[in-house]
C-alpha cells in the first residue's frame, strides 16, 4: 500500500493521457480537481490486487461522454460521489474500494476524488489498459459481468439507477441519458467482490502511467530521450513525425468524432499521414497503407515537450509525434477484437498487431 499525493497526481495525469490514446477525457482538467481532494480530504490509498481482499466490494468510477464537452462544462466534486452514494442506497452497503474503468485522461483521476471525499483507498488496475469510447469495452464485459446495476449522475443534481441487460445495454442507455444531461456524466458499475476483480482486471496501471509521466516529467534529458524510454517501457513504436495540416473535428451522438492530417517532417518529409478518432484514436495510416488500429494504442506527442496531446486539444500547425503501442493480450482474443477492433468502428479491414504492421512497413 502506498499513497496518492498531489506529486503522484502530476505524473498520473501525464501518463494517463498517453495510455488514453487521445482520448479519456482532458487530464488537466482531472488534475486540477484531484489535487483539490487531496488537499481537502487527504492522500488517497493505492493498493495493489495482493492486498485486496476476495470480500471487498470494488466499484468503478468514471466519466462518460465528449471530451470536449467536459472542457467548457468542469463536473462538480458531488458529481463524482453520487452515482456511488445512490449505488450503495441501492445495494444496502458500503463500497469497500474503487477503482478506474479506464486508464486514460480524465477518468484515471475521477476516482481519485471519489476516493478522497469518502476516504476509501483506490484499486492499482483498471478494465482497459487504455481507454476506449464505449461502455462494453471492459475486460469485465469479456469476462461475462454483468454491470448492473449501474448509477449516473450530472451537475444539475439528477440521478439515475438503471439494470441493464449487459455492456452493450449500458453503452446505448447510458449514451442517451448522458447526451439529455449535456454531453457528459457520472458514472459507477460493474459493482463486483474482489475474487472476482482479480481475475479480470488489468493489474498496476495506475503505476505504470506513474513511470510514464515521470518520464516525460524528467527536463533534465531530451524529449526524444524520454519519449524513448516511454516507448521501451510500453514496448512501443515510432509511427511518424509532423504537421497537422488539417483537422475535421464535430459532436455526433455523445462522441467527438473526426480526423486529423498530418505532413510529414524530419525523415518523414514528403509524406502524408491521417489519424481517425471517435474519443479515442483508432487507426493511423500512411496515404493508404496501415500503421495501427485500434485496440492497439495510438499516440499523439507534442514534438517539443514529449507530452501527449488529446484529441480536443489537436490544432492546425501543431507539430507531433505519433507513437504506438499494443494492448494488451485480452484485447487480442477472438471477442477482444469483435469488441474493440477496426470492424466494429465500420472501418473495412481485419487487426493486424501493430508490430506485424511495423515489420511488414520496414
């Protein structure tokens, strides 16, 4: 067991939006409001899946829907504790610990103010190792879960109790009521006991982000330096390097959804790349040939700092390194990929691993 501070936080928010892939939600934004738990309420527990108990009634945190909605409308601190207080009215108990659906941007530090305001310690896992863009995409739904009952909640005090029938009733319930509460909510489900958290879960996520951030954190080396002690750490690839010549960027059914396109620079001058995203980023190509796609990770560096850069936050002149990584292997399953691959999201063309892609490109 060790402790949350507002130190820990820092390198947390950085790493995260690396693992978030663009998306998850704007870190800053989730830094802001967990240092302001932890100095209200305290350092929050981390504790790893050794010491979690088979008993301990585990519950997800998070945020759902369009990050650029959450820049301009900031959720509030009882935004984040009710959907958990309505779902322990509901269950009859205290919720023993809590923990991220995801990895990724904002929703890796919304449990943290959870977790502060009702002094509960915080699970070292997650259900993606990265984040995705729909409610299905968890190891828990790979593994068979049920989420319900799931609970939601806005800033303007409403709260919702729904049963859905499975990960892809609550991804199409919880969307609609999300999109009629502004473009963004609260969110808590998949309530389950720690014997079973332990078999589905993607275990130390919250540490890995940590070293990730604090390498990115580190002036006193290059950016190329740290951005390849990240790619070491993740066993990652250097996709391309430069300019976004043009971005097409819009709110379409509780998602931000688009492209971006990108000149090449450095060794990649005369090139041309686009990346497509729907939250998250989720294929990057080369012209026509094939780079990455998602459930693979894609991610989008400031070329000057080493930091990642989230899909709402991508503008025209901006210049980038893309770098990629794999998922991990729950991912790469026959129902990982029907879940969370490239045909799901309509794009016409099967997985390939990322490093296949990157051995057949050289």
């Amino acid at each position: 067991m060790r402790y949350i501070d507002e130190q820990t936080i820092e390198k947390i928010a950085l790493g995260a939006a690396v693992l978030g892939t663009g998306g998850g939600g704007d870190p800053y934004i989730g830094k802001l409001m967990a240092k302001e738990a932890i100095r209200k309420y305290g350092p929050v527990k981390l504790i790893s899946l050794d010491e979690l108990e088979d008993d301990q009634l585990v519950v997800t945190v998070s945020g759902m829907g369009a990050p650029t909605v959450v820049i301009e409308k900031i959720p509030s601190e009882h935004e984040m504790t009710a959907p958990l207080e309505t779902l322990e009215r509901v269950l009859g108990r205290k919720v023993d610990v809590v923990m991220p659906i995801e990895v990724g941007g904002i929703n890796s530090l919304f449990p943290i103010i959870a977790a502060a305001k009702k002094g509960l310690p915080m699970l070292d896992a997650d259900a993606m190792g990265r984040a995705f863009p729909e409610a299905q995409m968890v190891t828990f739904y790979l593994d068979g879960f049920d989420p319900s009952p799931v609970t939601m909640a806005d800033e303007k005090g409403n709260t919702v109790v729904l049963y859905p029938q499975g990960g892809v009733w609550t991804e199409r319930l919880a969307r609609a009521l999300t999109v009629e509460m502004g473009g963004s909510s609260s969110v808590c489900e998949y309530s389950l006991f720690g014997k079973d958290v332990k078999t589905s879960v993607i275990p130390d996520t919250l540490s890995l982000v940590e070293r990730i951030g604090e390498y990115l954190l580190d002036k006193q080396v290059k950016e190329q330096v740290r951005i390849n002690k990240m790619l070491e750490e993740l066993n990652g690839y250097h996709l391309f390097e430069g300019k976004i010549a043009d971005i097409e960027r819009r709110l379409s059914g509780g998602f931000t959804r688009g492209s971006a396109k990108l000149e090449g620079s450095r060794n990649d001058q005369g090139k041309t790349f686009t990346i497509f995203f729907q939250n998250e980023h989720l294929v990057a190509k080369e012209g026509e040939h094939l780079l990455c796609s998602t459930p693979d990770l894609i991610a989008v560096l400031d070329a000057e700092t080493g930091f990642p850069i989230t899909t709402e936050r991508m503008k025209y002149g901006a210049r980038v390194v893309v770098v990629a990584f794999p998922c991990h292997d729950k991912w790469r399953t026959l129902k990982g990929i029907e879940t969370a691959g490239p045909r799901y999201f309509g794009y016409d063309f099967d997985y390939k691993p990322v490093e296949v892609l990157q051995k057949e490109r050289r």
